[in-house]
C-alpha cells in the first residue's frame, strides 16, 4: 500500500462517530461547526474491470458536510471511485468490488442495499450537462414525481426552492415551459445540479462539472459549490488544480489508482507529503 | 497515391454515384408514370350514359330528371339502331334457306358486339350478370368496341414459318346487299349521341363497393380490408416489437443464448414472405385455430410475425441511439431501471421507433404472400369491425394480383387494377410521409 501517514490519521481519526479533531479550513472561509462525522467510508475498497484492478484498496473516510475534492491524473481511478458511490458503475457489467464501502454505516454493495433509494441519497452531477429533453419545469421535477410527490403546487414549490439553491432560478423563472435543451451549457450544468438538489440527497458527487464549460460558467458553477458546502457532503472529481484549491476542505489525489495523500487542501498544496503528490502539484508530470 | 491518381478517383466515383442514382430515378419514373396516368383515370375518365345510368340503378346516384331527359335523347338514335335490326330480320325471313343460314351466322357477331357496345338490345332475357346489363360505362373503352363492331378480326396462317397475322374485315362488306348495310355507319356516326359521353370524376371509386366482381363500382372493401389487415399487424407486432427491443438493448446479458436470438431474429427479416404465408395458414389457422378459415385475425397475426424483426431491429437502434447520459441522469435521480426506460429512455427513442413502425406498417399494407392463404378473397363487401375475427376480406394487394392475372374480364377493367395499385402506393407514401412529418416534429419537440 502506498499511502501516507497523514491520509490514514484522517481516515482513522475520523472513523469515530464524532471526530472532533480541528480541521484546517482556508481563514476567508467560515468554520463549519460539527463537522467531521464521516459519511462515506472506504475499508480496502479495490474496484475492478473485469481482471483489471481501477481503484486499489482505498481506505478513507469522507467527512460530512465538507467539499472533498479528488484529483488525479487521466485514468487514475478517481471517477470510477467517484461513481462507485453511489453505484452508476452498476451500468458496465464486468465492474466489481471488493472491501466494503460504508454509507452512513450501510455497506453500499451489500446484498441487501436498495440502491434506488441509495441514489435518491447520493446525487451525482455528471461531466457533461445532461438534461432531459424536456421543460426546465420537468427537468426538475423529474426526481420528486419519482419520489411520489404530483401535487402540482408543491412541485412548484420544489422547483423553485432547487433552482434557487443552484442560483438560476433568476435566469430561467420566466421561461420554465421551454426546453431545457435551449439553455447554455453553464446554465445546463446548474439545471442538473438543481434537479439533483431537488430529491434533496445528502451527498452531491460531481464528476468533473466544468470540464465542459467556459471560464464563466465555471466560476458559477464554483460559487454554486460554496454556497452548497455546509449544507451537503460534496465530492467533486476534477481535473483542475486551482478548482480543486479554491472549493474544497479536503482533497485526495489518486494515482494509478492507489490513492496516495488524503489531507486537509491547503495542507496538500502547500506541504505535500508524499513526491508523487508534489509532483503531480507542481506539474512535473499530469 | 499521388494527387493526380487521387483526383482521379474521386471524379469517377462522383460520376459513377450520379451515374447509378440517374438509373434509380428514370427505373422510378419508367414505373410511376403508367402508374399515376393509368390510376388517375380510374376516378377522371370521360363516362357515358350507361355509366350514369349504372350509377343510377346500383347506387342510387344522380339526378332522375336529367336522367330521364338524356335517355330520351339517346333513345331516339337507339330506336332507329333497333328498328334497322328488326328490318334485317324481317328481310332474313324472306330469304331462301341457304342464304339465311349464312346471313344468320354473320349476324349473330355482330348482334353481341352491338349488345357489348350500347347495352341490351330488346326482345332480349334480361341478363343476370351485371356486366350485360350495360354498355360500355367509358368512352375510351366504347371507342375500341365500336372498333370491334365495326370490324371482324381474323387471322391470317398463310405462312407456317411465321406467327400468324391479324387482320380485320369490314363487317359492313359481309352484309353488302341488305338492309343491314346501313347500320355500320350509323352507329359509327351516332355512337356520341347514344353513349353520350362527358367528363366524369367518380370518387365513388374510392368509397363504393364493387359491381359484379370490379366490372362497376368501386374499391373500398379492398382499401378497408388492406387497413384492418395493416393496422390489425400493427396492434400485435408494435408492443411486442418494443418490448422485445427493450429486452435487448437493456435487459439481455451478453451470452450465447442472447445471440442466437439476436441472429434469429435478423434472419426471420430475410425469409421469404409467401414462407410467412404457408406458416400462418399451418400455424394460425390449422394448429391454433384461430378462425375457421380465412379470417382478418389470421392474416393480421401473419403480418405481425413477418414485420415484427423489422420493428424489433428498428426499435433497438432507437433505443441504443439514446444518449447513455439521459440512463445515467435518470438513475441518479433515484429512478428504477423500469422507470428510467418508460420516462426517459423510450420517449427519446420514439421517433426511432414510430419511423421503424410505420415503415412496417408500409410493408404490412403492401404484402400479397402472408395473406394469399390467410385472410385475402378476390371478391367480397366490405366487412364489419366485429366480422374480423371470423371473415376474410378483399385487400388491395391480393386483389392487384387477382386483377391483373387470375380475372375472368382482366382486360376489360385494367383501369380498376391501376386504380387499386395508385392507391395502394399512394396508402404506403401517405403512410412513410406521415413518419417522417410524426419524426420530424417529435425530433423538435425533444431538441426545444
């Protein structure tokens, strides 16, 4: 195993059911209070592809209510761990697992895991905007009319309170009838994060969701993740450093997927612990 | 390769595309054309007054007073016809026996050629087929009988090596001498005035039963029967085309068992359609009994088995066309598999599936084979929805067929067969247009 210390002092330390340990926090960002439990669970979880093994062994525990951010080069492991979260990995059929990964103390692949109603918990935004072809309204509304809520006025109610939340409720509150397909792609990529805020999940994961958009869109989308950091246990894949430093608390890079250092971020960028992280930070290699 | 080679190449290939897609359009054109002037003129044609009068008795159409008034028109020249027949036949008495005997079997020709061209002659039985009642009812067809009337064909065998030649005789010459003589050009002259004809547009082609196995009348038992047959395919083969599609593309694991269904199915698209015909009559009608004979149901079920691969196949490329993204959005939302197919995926994959659908649904209308022993007859009314599960009815293909090479009068009534094929090409082109406009328009809904 190729870990560091500090890695596995956050994965041990915050096992316990109410780690009180100081987490280090950037100073413009406001103390999150009672944080630390651990939401997420990872004991020596490997994920294969048929013979091949894409994530080797982790063990991490990631901490509710914090930004969590993996990075990683290309083909690292990270999205396959990301996705193994809440099951999408389902959908390749020679993907399989090993160890235990534990959601709120339930194990995620356990033969008895409704992973329906898992999803429902653990919403994921995907990396390239992908709305339904149909109205804003629809969009967001999908999930709670899945969920057996089809009264029409606490749809709307839904509807507006998820496109507030992902701060595009000002843009699009007049036109909730169109299609969401004629939207811009930053506004896109918040329509979904809004559908997915809208079956109230615990857990956001979102896989790369600026790889497809415009530096403004991006800066939206990452104001998006600031104002949510608090509210929900986010974990966001991505391959941008600097986005990577500006919204999370922690971050954990994978490397061939092992994965190698799991600190608080300030610490991981600034004092790395391990070459392959300093490496992979100062760009000597991606 | 160099440049020049390359260009070359490129220029021939053009030509050889333009080349072969000019084949394709004049190939079209060449069977178009007969098609679409022959069929139209099934409902325009130049009609006559025994067409009115047809029309009249069988169907209870037209105006009885103005009716009356032609008649009365038309009937002065056909008295004169009748009393020029009668004169002869009163000369024919006064001849010696020998004479009368020879005049007798010249007269005899020419009495039905005149009954074939202008309708019963009186001191006739009446006829009890329909087709003798009448005259010619068009006047392009009175125009070749007139011809017929006026002229014996014979054959001339003179030369054994060569095919022997016809030639015609005037009738005209044979009764020189009697009083005969002047009624071949009378009926040359007056023809117009006793047949009287005008320019017609009969809708009811469409939309009247037929007169006397298509004699007269109409096509509808055979537009109606093609649409139940079609539609009745469609009922069985749609849902169970889709929901076999859906297996494939989203429950099937790949194995051996799952591809011997997928390759079975791709050659149940290539057998034969008149195999589908044998099996459905040994299948549908002899083992489950699903009718007593020939009945819409087993010719509809027929149909369903011989499209369903198409639709199957056409429905799976929709479905898989689906971007995975949609799956994947759906399923995170917290949706079930079955949820995620019903709400997300075959919406998106609809206007795949309704284009494979209606182009089946093409196919179904025009297929003569499944339904030969199944569900078709030559001659028949049109039958009631409740009849189809029990009776056979006429359908556009089987009587195209039936028409063009198994009638008792085909030649008679080419127009009925062009008439039959227009509308059966028009129905299938109705029906591939309106999937395209059906895809068009849901392919803007989903892309906003």
């Amino acid at each position: 195993m190729h870990m560091t210390a500090d890695a596995r002092e956050v994965s041990t330390s915050a096992s316990g059911a109410t780690a009180t340990r100081d987490i280090y926090l950037p100073s413009e960002r406001k103390i999150i209070s009672g944080g630390g439990t651990p939401h997420v669970v990872a004991k020596d979880f490997s994920i294969y592809y048929g013979e091949f093994e894409a994530v080797k062994k982790v063990n991490a525990d990631i901490l509710s209510k914090y930004v969590t951010a993996i990075i990683g080069p290309s083909g690292c492991g990270k999205s396959t761990y990301l996705r193994a979260i809440n099951r999408m990995n389902d959908l390749i059929p020679s993907c399989h697992t090993t160890g235990a990964l534990l959601f709120d103390g339930e194990d995620i692949y356990g033969k008895f895991t409704d992973e329906v109603l898992l999803r429902k918990k653990i919403g994921m935004v995907f990396q390239k905007p992908n709305p339904f072809p149909k109205s804003i309204f629809d969009n967001i509304a999908y999930g709670p009319r899945l969920h057996g809520i089809n009264d029409k006025k606490q749809l709307s109610e839904i509807v507006e309170r998820s496109l507030r939340k992902a701060a595009l409720w000002d843009e699009v509150s007049d036109r909730l009838d169109k299609n969401a397909l004629g939207l811009s792609g930053g506004q896109q990529q918040r329509l979904c994060v809004a559908r997915t805020l809208a079956v109230e999940p615990e857990i956001l994961l979102l896989d790369e969701p600026t790889s497809a958009l415009d530096p403004k869109a991006t800066a939206k989308i990452e104001d998006l993740i600031q104002e949510l950091r608090g509210s929900y246990t986010i974990m966001i894949v991505t391959h941008n450093m600097q986005q990577a430093s500006r919204v999370s608390d922690y971050t954990m890079f994978f490397y061939e997927g092992v994965l190698v250092e799991y600190a608080p971020t300030a610490q991981l960028f600034t004092n790395p612990k391990d070459r392959m992280t300093e490496d992979y930070i100062t760009g000597r290699f991606s | 390769m160099n440049l020049g080679t390359r260009k070359i190449l490129d220029r021939s290939f053009t030509a050889v595309g333009f080349g072969s897609i000019a084949v394709m359009g004049i190939a079209l054109l060449i069977v178009l054309v007969p098609i679409i002037t022959n069929g139209v003129g099934s409902v325009f044609f130049t009609g006559t007054l025994e067409h009115r009068k047809m029309l009249f008795n069988e169907f209870g159409r037209g105006n009885t007073e103005e009716l009356v008034k032609e008649n009365a028109v038309s009937e002065v020249y056909r008295q004169q016809i009748y009393g020029m027949l009668s004169a002869f036949e009163s000369e024919l008495e006064t001849m010696d026996a020998e004479k009368k005997q020879d005049y007798l079997s010249k007269y005899g020709p020419v009495k039905t050629a005149l009954q074939t061209l202008i309708g019963p002659l009186p001191g006739e039985a009446e006829a009890i087929l329909t087709r003798y009642k009448y005259g010619q009812t068009r006047w392009g067809k009175a125009e070749e009988k007139l011809h017929e009337f006026l002229y014996e064909t014979k054959w001339d065998f003179s030369n054994p090596d060569a095919m022997s030649k016809e030639y015609f005789v005037s009738r005209a010459t044979e009764f020189e001498g009697t009083s005969l003589v002047k009624l071949f050009p009378f009926v040359e002259e007056h023809l117009e005035d006793v047949l009287r004809p005008e320019f017609t547009v009969y809708w009811g082609f469409l939309t009247d039963s037929s007169v006397d196995s298509h004699i007269f009348g109409g096509i509808w038992p055979e537009i109606q029967g093609t649409f139940f047959l079609a539609v009745g395919a469609m009922l069985f083969a749609f849902p169970l085309g889709v929901i076999a599609a859906v297996y494939f593309t989203e429950y099937a694991r790949e194995g051996f068992f799952n591809s011997i269904l997928r390759s079975a199915n791709s050659t149940l698209a290539g057998v034969p359609s008149i195999v589908f015909g044998l099996f459905g009559l040994a299948f549908f009608i002899n083992t489950l009994k699903v009718s007593e004979s020939k009945s819409v149901l087993a010719g509809s079920l027929t149909l369903a088995i011989m499209i369903l691969p198409t639709i199957i196949r056409a429905a799976e490329e929709a479905i898989l066309s689906v971007p995975k993204t949609y799956k994947e959005a759906s399923l995170s939302l917290g949706s079930t598999k079955w949820n995620t197919i019903m709400t997300v995926i075959l919406p998106a994959a609809l206007p795949g599936i309704i284009t494979g659908g209606v182009i089946s649904l093409g196919r179904a209308a025009g297929e003569t084979a499944p339904i030969i022993f199944t569900a078709a007859v030559s001659v028949g009314s049109a039958i009631g929805l409740a009849d189809v599960f029990s009776s056979p009815t006429p359908a556009l293909s089987w009587n195209i067929y039936n028409l063009a090479s198994e009638h008792e009068a085909a030649a008679e009534i080419r127009h009925v067969q062009y008439g039959m094929v227009l509308s059966l090409v028009s129905i299938v082109l109705l029906l591939n247009l309106s999937a395209i406009l059906l895809r068009a328009r849901i392919s803007k809904k989903l892309k906003g």
